[in-house]
C-alpha cells in the first residue's frame, strides 16, 4: 500500500500526557473501503488514537495523513471529509429525530434538495423512517446510536471515525449497526471503530490490537487467530479455580484464562504438552481453535511476561 492508496496514514505517531506515553509510535495505513477495527482494554489508547487521527489532538511526535491532506496542515480540509461519532455523542434530548438532523445539517452547510434528499435516505436505510417525529430522548439505546451515525453522515464524509460506537447497545441493535456500516463501506465509505467487543472485531476487514498505546498486531481477523505458534485448549476440571492456579505456574504455560464453564489455555508446544500438564491435577484437555479474544488475551500475556 502507497500514500496514493490510503484514506488514513500514521507515520510515528506518538502522543505524551505528562510522563504517561498514551500512544507510543504508531505507524498504520488504511485503504478506501476498509472497515478497521482497533482493539484493546481500557486505558490502552483507543479514544486517543481516534482524536489524534481526526485533528481533535495534537501529536507529541509523528504526522498523519486522511484522505490525502495532512491533519496538522490542513484542518479545514479534513473537517470537510471526515465524521467523528464520540461515545456521546451530542444529540439534543428535547428536538426530534428530524430537527437533530436538521440542526446538524445547517452545521455542516448541506440545505435545500440535497439535506432534503440525504435525509430521507438516512431515515429508510436506518429504518428510523417511523421515527422521525420522537424526540432524540425518549429513544432507545440503538435509535440514538443510529441517529447520531445518520447526523454524522450528513456532509458526504470520506472517512468515519466511530469511538465505541455500540458501547452498551443491545445485541440486536450492534448486529443492525453493523449491518449499516456494510452497506456504507460498500458505497465507498472508510471506517475507523474503536471497539472492546472482540465479536465485533471479527466484522472488521482488518483489526489493530492495542495495548499500553503501542501496536502489538494488525491483520485479519482469521490471519490473526493463525498468528500464533502456541497450541490453544480448553480445559474442563472439576476445581476450576485450582486448576487455573496450577496451571499459571507450569512452564510452558503462555495464559489460562475464565471461559464460561471451562478455561482456555495456551501453551507452547516446544516447552510443554496437555500429557505434562495433566499431572497436575484432574483435568480434561481439548485441542480448539483460539478466538480473536483468546488471541489478544494470549498476546497481552506474552507482552506482560516480556
């Protein structure tokens, strides 16, 4: 990928909060019509990353780059070809779906056959047509995430940028949410997610996994699940609790960690098996292939461990 191909590029991007270094030199590029998903806990530099990359921050060290214009150099062009949606975003409770839509419309300068014409294509896509006439604070948790995203989408952006945007949204509503974002992606939309859900990191065209602000892998979703030479099992014990605590000491052992009514172990095969580790106690081991949780969750170990 070249300068000429990518919508967002980060070249050393780095910025510092006192002695706390929130980012720590990342470099990333983003092609049109990918939808890219950065993951990490909380704390590891999500939402800093997202306002340094929308111009919201200034860089300590490092330059980026969207939709071709520099974000330090030339802002008025950038604020014309992106849409940020914070995690709250600013809808006004007491106007309705339309008269949000309307307000944030006259803020980005679309009037007349156009707002008009935009508007009602953001209403059927969304499915918020019904709606149009409720008041932004009676509606549900996933209609104000969709209003918010159609406000954002109101000035033709080139490149969305969405800090968990689906934080505390129903199941249902996420699975929509997401299926709007397809559908953008698929007009020639590029989309930038923060996210903690791993399940919707597997949506993801490519996932950044992020922790400590540094950049510990960027792929696939499928590539990353392969990336790792350590051997992924679930365990089943009568003790949960002993058994994880037995096996964190073992050598060889990368993680052990709660998944529902088993655990997930990874382990090196070079240094050990399931044949070394069941004596430690009563336990059943079952060869699986990892998640993408199981695989960020491993790193982090590993990373911790270095």
């Amino acid at each position: 990928m070249n300068a000429a191909t990518s919508m967002i590029r980060a070249i050393g991007l780095t910025r510092r909060f006192g002695t706390l270094t929130a980012l720590d030199r990342l470099d990333l590029e983003i092609p049109r019509g990918e939808i890219f998903g950065l993951v990490g806990p909380d704390g590891a530099g999500k939402t800093t990353t997202v306002r340094l990359l929308c111009g919201l921050l200034d860089p300590s060290e490092g330059r980026v780059e969207v939709a071709g214009h520099d974000v330090a150099r030339e802002p008025d062009a950038i604020k014309d070809r992106i849409g940020y949606m914070a995690q709250r975003f600013g809808l006004y409770a007491d106007l309705t779906v339309r008269e949000n839509m309307l307000f944030y419309a006259d803020l980005f300068g679309v009037t007349g056959t156009d707002r008009d014409q935009l508007m009602a294509q953001l209403l059927h896509m969304t499915r918020m047509d019904e709606f149009r006439g409720r008041q932004a604070g009676k509606l549900s948790g996933g209609m104000k995430q969709k209003l918010a995203l159609m406000c954002t989408l109101l000035h033709h952006p080139q490149v969305l940028f969405l800090d968990e945007p689906t934080n505390g949204v129903d199941p249902v509503s996420r699975r929509d949410f997401w299926a709007i974002l397809y559908q953008l992606v698929q007009d020639g939309l590029t989309v930038f997610a923060t996210t903690a859900y791993l399940d919707e990191a597997e949506r993801c065209n490519r996932v950044g996994l992020i922790d400590r602000g540094r950049l510990i892998r960027c792929d696939s979703p499928r590539a990353l699940r392969g990336s790792l030479t350590e051997e992924c099992y679930e365990v089943q014990a009568a003790d949960r609790r002993a058994a994880r605590a037995s096996l964190l000491g073992a050598e060889g052992v990368v993680s052990v960690e709660p998944f529902g009514s088993v655990l997930h172990l990874f382990l090196d095969p070079a240094r050990t098996s399931p044949a070394q580790l069941e004596g430690l106690g009563p336990a059943e081991f079952r060869r699986i292939e990892p998640s993408l949780e199981d695989v960020f969750i491993a790193l982090i170990r590993k990373q911790e461990a270095a």
